[in-house]
C-alpha cells in the first residue's frame, strides 16, 4: 500500500507550488484545479514524455489536436447525446444526489451513504442526466446553436481519420495520436485531481485489419504498462485489471486497464480498448460518408478496427507525485525529496549561491545559470541558507544542486549535489555543461 497520505501530497502541491485550488479567492469552484509554476513544468514534462514515447519513438504514429468544440452530429454518431447517461437518485432524507450504483444495497433496496437512510427505487426512482456540458455559438441562445464542449478527444480522430490516410499517405497499421482538454459534468467528482470536470486525455487510436487488432491490443496493453515503469513508477504499485464481460461495451472485444495504487485504493490510470469498427462506422453512416480504407495489397475496401489506448495527464501526473514522495531522517531530521525521474522533474538543476550577502558569489552564480539555461531547465535561488535550499529543491525534485562559494571565485569550481545520493562532486565551471549533458542526456 502507498504510505503517502493524499492530505500530504495536497499540502506539498499547494506549499510549492504544483497545484492550487481554482477560483481560490472567491470560495473555488468545485472539482476544479489550478496548476502552478512547479505543476506546469511536470505537467509538459508527463506530456513530453508520452509525445516522445508513442509519436516521435515510433514510425507508426501520426499528431492530432483537433478542435475541442466539434459539430453536434459527432456526438449523436458516437452514441454520446443518447447513452453517455448516469443514473441519479436524491436521498429525501439528507437531500444529496448520488449515482445509483454508488449506493449500498441490492435490488430496489439501497441505502444512502451519507445519512444511512433507505432509499427505494421504487417510490424514488433514478433519473438520467447527460454527462456532456452543453453551450451555444452564435449570437442566439436556441436549440440550433446548441454545442457541446468534448467528453473525450477520440472523435477527433475519427472524424480526421481519411485526412491523416490521405495527407499522410499511411498505410495499415497506422495510430493517430492527441493530447487534449475534454469535459465531463461529473456529478461525483473528487480524489484531488484523479476525477473533475475539466481535464486533459492522451490518446490513441490505432488502425489494424479486423484480423490484426487481438495482437496488437496485446501489445498495447503491455507498452503501456512498460511506460509507467519506464518513467519511475514502482510495479508493485501497478496492475492490468481485464474487463469482465458485463462490464465491456457492446461493440468492444476487449478492456485492459492500468490501475495504480494511489492512496485511496486501485483506480484506473489508462485503458486500453480493443473498439472493432464501431467508431468508423457510425460516422459513415451519420455523416454519409464513405470511410473505409482501400487495401491496395488485397485490391479491397473495408472499415479497419481500432485499438485505443487512452489515458489521463492528471491522473498520470498524480500518480507520479504520489509514487516519487518519500521521507528520511539524515542526522536527525526530516528529509523530504520527490524523486522524480529525471525527464519529469520540473527543474533539472538549481544554482545557489553559498552566500547571498556575497554580491561577487551572487553575480557569479547568476552567470553560472544563464550559461546553463542555454541547455536545462535550471532554477536560481538565494532566498534562505544554503541548508533550506536543499530542501526546498529536495522537495520539488530538482536533480543537482550546484553551489557557488567563495572558493569558487578562486579555483573557478562548483559543488555540485545530487539529489538522491546527496553526494557531493566539486567540478570545474568550464566542464559543467559536458557534465550534465552526460547525467541529463
């Protein structure tokens, strides 16, 4: 089990910097986060590393970012306007809202998990609400300006699927993939940033022959799960839970998600879809178009089945937090450090001066981190003691610490400190960039 409380991983995202609460001085708006100086940084930096991962890595995979406002029609294809439904009940007792199968009990038999009183679904029956956030274009507020901001970024593939096969020449298999806002009027929301209204998706949708897609949801399945490792995540902290045949939609042949063991128990990092052709062939038939692919080799036309996997930055982003936490006691206190793997870390080395009152050591210092900025993410501080700088960079997860003294100005060296040994390398200033080229590279 993960030892990390979420109320701490919240304080440290509020302290430093990596994630407020929005709208804060008027109250917030509930579910909604906002992500700081710290928080954009890794955020870029989880999204950087799928991009690199899944796009620029591989030969076969296309860029996306289609529109988040898309026509009406799309929704009506995807099944989104008539089925992306929760059923709601209100508790007549506590008079809160809560979905259906979130309620104890069996049957028409439920209980209401705040206030314990019995809710009969027979006298009190559910009722469905969309789940879609609707707005209007236009200067008319009517039925024919109606909208709707994304649920998922997937449609967005879809609807481009011709242009990429065509622009791009592709030929099967062949993925499309998009990092993207979407929004979703959850009704029960929560866990920090896991479950909110407004997020950011990374996803895929990969084209096979009907005969391919078991092999290569395999496959995914089993990248996916190796990206997570890859970037620093503990296995023992992740799961593949298959779907159980009640629980897939109607026209998938298979479910994979990847769970993570976060604080409040397994919840879903990403899953991975094997969709068939429902996807292609409800925008064909909607929008009258003809979507199939011509397989030159087999001199015929058909509708490729997809495999999706899809994702969420914040999901993973928390994720990461959560896993790169850790306390230890070095002589007697408390060190915190967020051990984040190195493509991650929001900055990658920080430049101290050992003496801020020293104008020669600041200026000196200063000169140190513009020449490095040419090539990292680098932070300057001299705001508190060279002890508290530690710290403070520990616990954001800054890679190296490099400290400028009054030697310094003499035999025109550095003490560089590593973040996770805190071993300490006194290096030469003209070797500095060959040194963390070769560390960062």
């Amino acid at each position: 089990m993960c030892k990390v409380s979420m109320d701490t991983i919240v304080s440290l995202c509020k302290r430093r910097g990596f994630i407020f609460p929005s709208s804060e001085i008027y109250g917030g708006l509930g579910s909604t986060w906002d992500y700081g100086p710290l928080g954009v940084e890794l955020k870029r930096n989880v999204k950087q590393a799928w991009w690199k991962s899944v796009v620029h890595l591989r030969e076969d995979i296309e860029g996306l970012d289609a529109a988040i406002l898309m026509h009406p029609s799309t929704w009506k294809a995807s099944g989104h306007i008539d089925g992306f439904t929760d059923a709601l009940v209100d508790c007549r007792s506590c008079k809160k809202r809560f979905r259906v199968d979130h309620l104890p009990g069996d049957g028409d038999n439920r209980k209401c998990p705040e206030c314990k009183a019995d809710i009969d679904l027979k006298s009190n029956p559910p009722r469905l609400f969309n789940l879609m956030l609707k707005t209007f274009l236009g200067p008319v507020e009517d039925e024919g300006a109606v909208t709707y901001l994304r649920p998922e970024t997937a449609q967005g593939i879809f609807v481009n699927f011709l242009n990429v096969v065509n622009s791009r020449s592709r030929k099967l298999p062949f993925g499309v993939a998009q990092i993207g806002k979407s929004f979703r009027n959850e009704i029960t929301p929560g866990n920090f940033t896991f479950r909110t209204r407004e997020f950011e998706q990374m996803e895929i949708e990969y084209f096979v022959k009907p005969e391919k897609s078991e092999n290569a949801y395999k496959r995914w399945v089993a990248d996916r799960f190796q990206w997570y490792q890859d970037l620093g995540i503990k296995k023992d902290r992740l799961r593949l839970r298959v779907h159980a045949d009640d629980e897939l939609a109607h026209y998938a042949s298979g479910c994979t998600d990847i769970e993570y063991n976060f604080p409040f128990g397994w919840s879903e990092l990403e899953g991975i879809a094997n969709r068939g052709d429902f996807d292609l062939s409800q925008h064909a038939k909607v929008s009258g178009k003809d979507l199939t692919y011509f397989d030159q080799l087999a001199n015929k036309r058909y509708l490729p089945h997809v495999v999706e996997p899809s994702g969420g930055v914040d999901r993973a982003l928390l994720a990461f937090l959560v896993d790169a936490y850790r306390e230890e006691e070095v002589k007697g206190a408390k060190r915190v450090v967020l051990g984040l793997n190195k493509s991650l870390s929001p900055f990658k080395i920080a430049v101290l001066p050992l003496l801020k009152k020293n104008s020669d050591i600041v200026e000196y210092a200063k000169k140190i981190s513009s020449g490095l900025k040419k090539y990292f993410v680098v932070k300057y501080d001299d705001t508190a003691s060279i002890g508290k700088l530690y710290r403070r960079q520990d616990e954001i997860g800054t890679l190296y610490c490099v400290t400028v003294d009054v030697q310094s100005l003499e035999d025109k060296m550095v003490t560089i400190r590593d973040r996770d040994t805190m071993a300490q390398d006194r290096i030469s200033i003209d070797k500095l960039d060959e040194y963390f080229k070769d560390k960062l590279g």
